[in-house]
C-alpha cells in the first residue's frame, strides 16, 4: 500500500524525539548495543561439559528443614 506525498514525509512526536537523542549523543546506539551484548549474547553451550555437571548435581530432598531422622 503506497502513501500519498504528504504522507511520506510525517513523522510521529516520539520518532522525533528518539531523532533529536540521537543526533544529541552519537555513541548511544554503540552504548546499546554493548548493553545487549552484556546481558542477552552468549557464549555457544558446551553440550559435554554442560551434560556432566548435569550429572554431578546432587539431588536436594522434597523438603529442605525436614531432618531424616
């Protein structure tokens, strides 16, 4: 679906106001993109190690306080 001219050119307030941001701190979409590097890219799994620590885990009893008396 194609828009008219007059169309085209609209921006909303809040693509203007993310526009004005960025041109007032260039290094911010540098700044985000080594936030979500941080916090959501990974390291690829090792599946070996990943499966042994799987095994060494020690089962933890139903209820934790209960003693075994």
């Amino acid at each position: 679906m194609k828009f008219s001219k007059q169309f085209s050119l609209y921006q909303s307030e809040a693509t203007q106001f993310i526009n004005g941001l960025k041109e007032a701190n260039p290094h911010l979409e540098q700044g985000q993109r080594d936030g979500r590097a941080l916090l959501w890219d990974k390291a690829p799994v090792d599946l070996d190690n990943q499966r042994r620590i799987a095994e060494a885990r020690v089962k933890q009893q139903a209820y934790v306080y209960q003693n075994k008396n």
